[in-house]
C-alpha cells in the first residue's frame, strides 16, 4: 500500500519488489475489496483515514500531517 500511495505503478512496485505483476495486481486487487474502493486515489484516501500507511520516519501519516498544522 504505501508503494502504491507513494505513486508507483503496479509495474513499477512488481520491480521494486522484485516480484511477478500478476502478484501485484492480485495484492492491490484484494487491498481494494478490503477498503470497500476502486482505485489506488481512493485506496490511498482511506488507508490514511485507517493509519495504515506510515510517513518516511515510521510515524502514522495523519500524526505527521497533524504535526505540520
């Protein structure tokens, strides 16, 4: 989730991390359902209203965001 949220492609993130598409497609595709969304904009948006992604320094993304307010 967090390559995906950073921007990568699903081409991309099979590259990153060294493993097939259809592995991607099929982890992307199950994040999906389990958000209740369609797309990575969407899956992005709720995954920081869930604290699943964490910032660059380990911290929850909406406490690093909060912190900059």
């Amino acid at each position: 989730m967090q390559l995906l949220a950073s921007g990568l492609n699903r081409k991309e993130i099979s590259e990153a991390l060294n493993i097939s598409l259809h592995t991607v497609n099929t982890h992307v595709e199950r994040i999906y359902k389990k958000l209740g969304v369609h797309n990575a904009a969407s899956a992005t948006g709720a995954a920081f209203r869930e604290n699943l992604l964490r910032d660059d320094h380990g911290g929850h993304v909406r406490e690093a965001n909060a912190a900059c307010r």
